[in-house]
C-alpha cells in the first residue's frame, strides 16, 4: 500500500466550537480520515498566548475533544491528540526558534492585530511604528508578551514535527503556513538536510468555506448574537436564527441581495437541500419572499447538523475514562513521530549526548 499524506490541523482551545468551525474545520477533518494519515489536535499551549484561567483553559480542551469525537472525528482513524501531550514539541520549538526573526514574527498580521489590541492602538496608517515603540519602549513590560511573538514558531512546529504536507485551515492562517513553509526551507538550507517537506493548505474544492454569521456583515466568530455553538440546543439555535440580521425585503423583481440576506442564503447553502436554496431564491427574485418563513427553514436544517451532534457531545463529554483513553492513544502516536523528527533535529544542529 501507498504510503498516505500526513494531514495536520489544531484548533485553539477558547471556548466552544460553532458552525464557522465545524464547516471550516471539523467537517473537513472528517472528511479526510479515511484517505489520509491524519493528525488532529487541541492547542492548548497556544491558548495560552492570553493567559486563560487555569481551570477553564482545562475545561476548554475538554470541551474541544468532545466535539471533535461527537462531530465524527474517528480515534480509530485519526490521531486526535492536546498539543501539551506532546513536549517534543515544546523542545523543538526553542530549537526553531534560533532560526526565526524577530522582524519577521513582528510583521505577522496576526501578531499586529493582537498586539494593537493589547495595547489599545487604533488601525491607523503609521500604527506599525506605534506598536514597535510602544513594545520597545520601556512601559509594556508585560502587555504583549514573547509568547504571543513567537505563535508561528510553535505552529511551524506543530506541523513540522509530525513532516505533515496537507494542512486544512482558514484563510486566516495561510500566512502562518507561508512562515512556516520558509522555516522548513531555511532549516533545511542552513544544515544542508532535507529534513522538513513544504507544507501547503488543503482545500476541497478550489476556495475555502466562509461561513457568515447572523449579525449581518463578516464571519461566523464568538461574539454575541453572531454565531451558532454546535452545542447550543434547540430553543437557542431557533431564537438566535429568528433574530439573525435581514433588510426591508425585496421590491422590485430580480434586484440585488443584500449581505445579512445573502448570509442567510449561504448559511442555506451550507445546511438545507438544494431545491429549499432555489424555492428561497426563486421567492426572493419574484418579491413573494418572507424572511420570517426562510429563517424557520434555515433554523430546522441547522438543527438537522447540530442536533445529533449535540446529542453525542454530552455522553461523550460525561466520559472521563473514555477522554483519556483516546487521548492517551493519540499522545502515544504524536510522540512517536514527533521524537523522531526531534532527533533529527537535534543531531543536525550538534545537539549531542556523550552518553
Ligand atoms: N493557529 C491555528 C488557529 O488559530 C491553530 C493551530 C495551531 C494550527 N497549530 C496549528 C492549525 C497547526 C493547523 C496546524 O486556528
């Protein structure tokens, strides 16, 4: 038998997973399973970047873990492993680092955006220069701290570690991914190895999924009144989706949709049959629309994908024993790969033993 491309994908642990995350990520994750050598992840050591509490962070991974078990990732298929199971890469990430730029982790755009608001600048033109001074200078001690810097290294190592090639994430983080491509080019250069492959973003289809959110404009994320939890139960789900964001409705036949509308039509896209998206748009053509009509069908197909789900999550998220069994066996599998890879780090770089 061929020997199957590894896949790698994490998600933070913060909070609880919503339909952004289960068609962006877990969807795909399931998807891939069968016909790839599949490694999927809880990152807690990146939750940690803004300091979580202690008991919630801990409350946080387990939350995830259920999730991606009721969401129909397989432990008998993947490997479902916490990132901090794994200390090999806590290690390989302070090797990575003497081979990454300050300069280039502080250009990161998710390092800026983080930074700016940590720091409380605004996004105006020349808020670069302001977050280098206000880091440098001799007042933020603590406000952006070398963790937060230094998130691509240990994401770079998460991928590395494991040699993975196909990485499914969101648009959001195909900037890391690029870093993490040069880190393995420049390591590989530098010692004259060819020890990392170059891993690329994995996409079905040719564009990733944006799945929008209720409120209106953007994307499906965490704040209020914008997302629905997979775990959320049915009285939630159909009052956030009865409250979602619309307009007047339409007034002259075939006009252009607006976006909380055309949000609405995407999230039909993602959850309901085919022929219910025509019967809206049809309806949205000819001016016959009801918005409050499209929202109770929307609200019963998401129900269709989040029940079940929900349903699984609570027995499984109740079974401490079963928890530890699956992530004990993923550990086991991570840190086999992950030592080996470690090895070979250390012995290209002349970290040695006498013994
Ligand atoms: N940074 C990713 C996110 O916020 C999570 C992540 C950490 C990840 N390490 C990874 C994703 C490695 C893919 C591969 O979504």
């Amino acid at each position: 038998m061929d020997k199957k491309e590894i896949v790698l994908s994490g998600i933070r642990a913060t909070g609880n997973l919503h339909l952004g995350n289960y068609y962006g990520a877990l969807s795909k994750f399931v998807k891939m399973q069968q016909d790839y050598d599949c490694l999927y992840f809880i990152a807690d050591l990146h939750a940690l970047t803004t300091n979580p509490d202690p008991a919630q962070l801990h409350e946080n991974v387990k939350n995830i873990l259920a999730e991606y078990l009721a969401a129909g990732v397989d432990p008998e298929q993947a490997t479902i492993f916490v990132q901090s199971d794994v200390p090999e890469v806590s290690e390989m990430y302070l090797l990575l680092n003497m081979h990454v730029g300050i300069g280039e982790l502080m250009r990161t755009t998710s390092f800026k955006d983080k930074a700016r608001k940590q720091l409380g600048i605004s996004t105006a033109a020349d808020s670069d220069e302001e977050i280098e001074k206000q880091i440098i200078g001799t007042n933020s001690n603590k406000r952006v701290n070398a963790g937060l810097l230094t998130y691509p290294t240990l994401m770079a190592v998460d991928i590395l570690i494991q040699k993975a090639t196909k990485v499914p994430v969101g648009k959001d983080q195909e900037q890391h991914l690029e870093l993490t491509r040069r880190f393995a080019r420049r390591f590989n250069s530098f010692y004259g190895v060819d020890l990392f492959p170059e891993p690329e973003n994995f996409n079905f289809g040719d564009h990733a999924v944006k799945v929008p959110g209720l409120d209106g404009s953007g994307k499906m994320g965490k704040s209020e009144g914008n997302c629905i939890y997979l775990v959320d139960d049915e009285k939630t789900i159909r009052k956030k989706v009865m409250k979602a964001v619309t307009d007047q409705g339409p007034t002259e036949p075939n006009q252009p949709v607006s976006e909380p509308v055309e949000n609405l039509f995407t999230l039909m896209e993602l959850t309901s049959a085919p022929e219910i998206v025509t019967h809206y748009r049809d309806a949205y053509a000819d001016c016959s629309i009801r918005y409050g009509d499209l929202k109770k069908q929307l609200a019963e197909d998401i129900l269709k994908v989040t029940l079940p789900i929900r349903e699984r999550y609570q027995e499984i998220r109740a079974d401490d024993e079963y928890l530890a069994r699956v992530t004990r066996m993923g550990a086991e599998k991570a840190r086999e790969r992950a030592a080996a890879t470690l090895a070979e780090v250390k012995q290209a770089m002349g970290i040695r033993k006498f013994y």
